[in-house]
C-alpha cells in the first residue's frame, strides 16, 4: 500500500518545504512526509477509520490526520496532482482529441456542505472529466441534488491542464442546447450526447454519436477511483477533506502513467 521509491521521487518535489529541526532547540524528530503520505494512502485504499491506523507500520493517527488536513487547507494536494497533470501533457500523455463526462454518487454518512437528497438518498456527488484513454482531467465535489447539466462548468473551470479535449462526450443527461451551445462558443469543446427520448429537433451528427461507444473509459475512471474505499462512501464533513481524497486518488491513477 505504500508509495514505491520512484513514485516517492516524482512527488516529494512537489511538496512544500518544513522546518527541520534546531539544534539549539532539541525535541522531538519531524516525522518523514513519506511516512505521512503512506499513512494517508493506508487510509485512501481501505476506508477505514482513522484511529485504525496501524501503529506498527505508520506514524500515531493523529500526526497523520493532522498533516492531511493541513495539507487539504494549504492546497497540496491539488497543486502535486495539478503538477503531475502538466508533466504527464509535456510527454504527450493525454488524449485530448476527445473526452467523457459524468458524475457517480457517494453517500454523505455525516451530512455537511455539498450535501443533499437524491432518489438514492443523501449524498455528495463527484464530477469528473476524462481524457480519450479514461486519465483524470478534472475531478469535483459537489451536493446530489443538482442535476449534472448544472455542475459541469464549473468541474472544468478546474480542469488539471489549460487544454480541453476537441470532443466532450456525455450520456443523454447532457442533451442541452444551451449547454451545447457555451461550450462551443466560449471553450471551442463540442459536446456529444445521445438525444433525450421525444426531442424534436435533433441536433446530433450520427457519426459522431459513434464515440459514444466508448463511454465505458469513463465508467472505468469511476472504477478505478472506487478501488479506494474511502471515496465510495463520505465520512468527511468537511466537503475539502473529502476532495482531497479525490485528488490522492487521482494522483495514483496518473502516477502509473510515469
């Protein structure tokens, strides 16, 4: 479950600078960030509580949580997954001649902002934008209640790069002539989606409908995200705690890419 020592190398750059200890000043040895990112990590893949943190392979449970939720408030998190993204465009390692969009839902346990009520219940929904091969673009959080259509603008006004894929291909949720329109117009994306059952006026082109086909990479991001037990479910109140999962997540899908 832990970092390997080449992924260790691409991150630890990343991150921001501590304070070493004095020597006029003697006290306690900094525990080592590898050590904290590990723990953190133990936590992202199993779900478990916090306090379950195993004592005999990792730092006390409260060093490690105290480090992620400062490290969530200074935004480190974002800005290593937002740094990896930029390396991983260098070496041509998206595919940007199109992309998928949709949301999944995850139970909120505890309630708190980006929290509200769905047929499936209360929950937080995330969404996210993949590239061609199904590699994170931009991942959000956000309450259920609102449909996707309103959510999607502002998942890529956070996009991981300063490019959109050419194509944006969604389910029949997205069949919107407005939103098909601000995309075109304002970030030049073309946004494909089957047609809603009793439209009138069909706006789609057949053959691009073909990429509809391979929406499943984006169902295999989801996938490969719920791999890690702490996002299926939210236990965090704090709706940035719980991001922060989400970028971790997102870090470790991209880290294969290296």
């Amino acid at each position: 479950m832990a970092l390997t020592d080449e992924q260790w190398r691409l991150i630890e750059p990343l991150l921001p600078a501590r304070k070493l200890k004095r020597e006029d000043r003697p006290g306690r040895t900094p525990t080592p960030s590898r050590a904290l990112w590990d723990g953190i990590l133990w936590i992202l893949r199993t779900g478990a509580k916090w306090s379950e943190l195993p004592r005999e392979k990792y730092p006390p449970y409260k060093t490690v949580h105290r480090w992620f939720q400062g490290w969530v408030k200074d935004g480190t998190f974002r800005a290593v997954l937002r740094a990896l993204a930029r390396d991983l465009k260098e070496r041509g390692g998206f595919d940007l001649e199109e992309g998928f969009v949709d949301a999944f839902f995850a139970s909120a346990k505890k309630g708190g902002p980006a929290f509200g009520k769905t047929k499936r219940g209360k929950g937080t929904k995330v969404m996210a934008a993949a590239d061609g091969a199904g590699l994170p673009l931009a991942i959000g959080a956000a309450s259920a209640s609102p449909h996707e259509t309103r959510l999607l603008e502002a998942t890529l006004d956070d996009s991981l790069i300063d490019e959109l894929p050419e194509r944006l291909i969604g389910d029949k949720a997205y069949d919107a002539d407005k939103i098909d329109e601000r995309l075109w117009h304002e970030r030049g994306v073309k946004l494909i989606a089957p047609h809603r059952r009793g439209r009138k006026t069909k706006t789609q082109d057949g053959r691009e409908l073909r990429r509809y086909r391979r929406r499943w990479k984006v169902e295999r991001l989801f996938a490969w995200l719920q791999n890690f037990r702490r996002l299926v479910t939210r236990y965090e109140v704090k709706v940035e705690n719980f991001l922060g999962f989400l970028h971790l997540g997102c870090i470790l899908i991209l880290l294969r890419q290296f």
